[in-house]
C-alpha cells in the first residue's frame, strides 16, 4: 500500500523568499508523483509531475520539485515566492505497478506569504 | 476548452433529507473520480468509475452514499438521509484515463460545498 507525507499543515515565508514544501512517500516501488495547487473556492489543478526519466521536474509558476529515490521524497520548491502563491499544495502519489489505480493524496499543506 | 464542471456549487439542506450533486467531466476522459475535502483533512476518495467498467467503490463512508455515471460521462453522487458530518467539499475529477494509465493527470471541478444543518 502506497501513503503521502506532507510535513508542515501551513509554511509561512516572506514575498521574496525560498519556497520549500515537503513531501515523502511510503511505496515498495517509487510512484508516479504529483504536486496539485489549490486556490480557494477552486478545484486542484497540477503543478508539475513526475513519471520517469529527469528527476528535477519544472512545473508552472516558478515551481520545481526533485525526485530523490533515496530519501523517498518529492518535495516542492520556488526560489522566490509571490504573494499570488498563497494556496494550499497537495503531493499526491499513483502506484505504478497497477496494484491500485486510485490516486492518494497528502494532507495538504497551506503556503503563507507576507508581504 | 470546458473544464470539470459542478452543480450546485453551495448546497445547504436539513439533516436527513436526500441530496444529489453533479459532475460533468471532460469530454472524452473515461476516468471519473469523486473526492471529499473536509476542514484540514486533505481528500478522502469515494469513488472511481473507468470506462464501462464496475465502478471501485471502496471509499464511499456509508451505504447512504452512492454515485452513477451513465453513459460514460456525467456522474451523480447522492447522499441519502443525510447527516451533520457530512458537511464538506465534493470535488469531482477526470481523467483522459486511469487504471494502469495512472500516470495521468486529474482535472478537477470547483466543487460543491455542502452544509448539512
């Protein structure tokens, strides 16, 4: 059975500052992984993804995230956080090998930023 | 183009009472998904329908809850007799396909908040 970690339920920075946002799985085989963004009073949409191939993945609005087998992580970073990317960030995690086709999602967690 | 589309978008009904909420998916996604969001609790999945296969209903929380799709697009979640904990968002999300293709992204709509009073 695959699970998500996201560290940290909120993460406040400051307009300018470095963007990290934290995220672990559990699986015996590396999933596919996900980063979503939600905005209030709006569905998820994706950030970036990883499936295969380069682990340092560039998604929209400045995002990246790495895949580090070793460390079973993904987490999320920006180098320079805008005020517009104040939401709330979720990992999301799919199991590759078919065992289960039910994406699980992490707890979210709620970027602050202050101006 | 149309994204995932929902209705209604708020919902307040009285304890007990039936509710239907609606999901329109992209055209063409043969993956339908129904998710609830409470309050810092991340998204609970309910449902997942993939083509004209049986649906995998292992996350609905009760038998007061059941969804269809029929043909292949449009889905209902309804929530019969309903109850105060089952305040929250409904999201609904597509998918071009899932199953072994998981690799696929979700779309997913605005929601519905339901308040159960």
């Amino acid at each position: 059975a695959q699970s998500v970690t996201q560290l940290g339920s909120h993460v406040s920075v400051s307009e300018g500052a470095l963007v990290l946002l934290r995220c672990n799985y559990s699986s015996s085989v590396p999933p596919y992984l996900f980063w979503y963004v939600q905005y209030p009073n709006q569905g998820l949409q994706l950030l970036l993804k990883y499936t295969t191939g380069a682990t340092l993945v560039k998604g929209i609005n400045g995002f990246e995230a790495e895949f580090k087998k070793s460390e079973t992580s993904f987490h999320l970073t920006k180098p320079s956080a805008h005020m517009s990317d104040a939401a709330e960030y979720f990992c999301a995690v799919s199991d590759r090998t078919g065992g289960s086709y039910i994406p699980t999602f992490g707890r979210g967690t709620s970027l602050i930023v202050h101006p | 183009g149309a994204g995932v589309s929902q209705s209604p978008s708020n919902k307040v009904t009285e304890k007990g009472k039936d509710v239907e909420l609606r999901c329109d998916p992209i055209s063409g996604h043969t993956a339908l998904y129904w998710y609830r969001q409470s309050l810092g609790q991340g998204l609970e999945f309910l449902i997942y329908f993939q083509g004209n296969s049986a649906p995998d209903k292992s996350g609905l929380p009760s038998d007061r809850f059941s969804a269809e799709r029929t043909g292949g697009s449009v889905s209902t979640l309804t929530i019969q007799r309903t109850q105060q904990e089952d305040s929250a968002v409904y999201l609904c999300a597509s998918s071009l396909e899932g199953g072994a293709n998981s690799y696929n992204e979700q779309f997913f709509g605005p929601g519905t908040r339901l308040t159960v009073l």
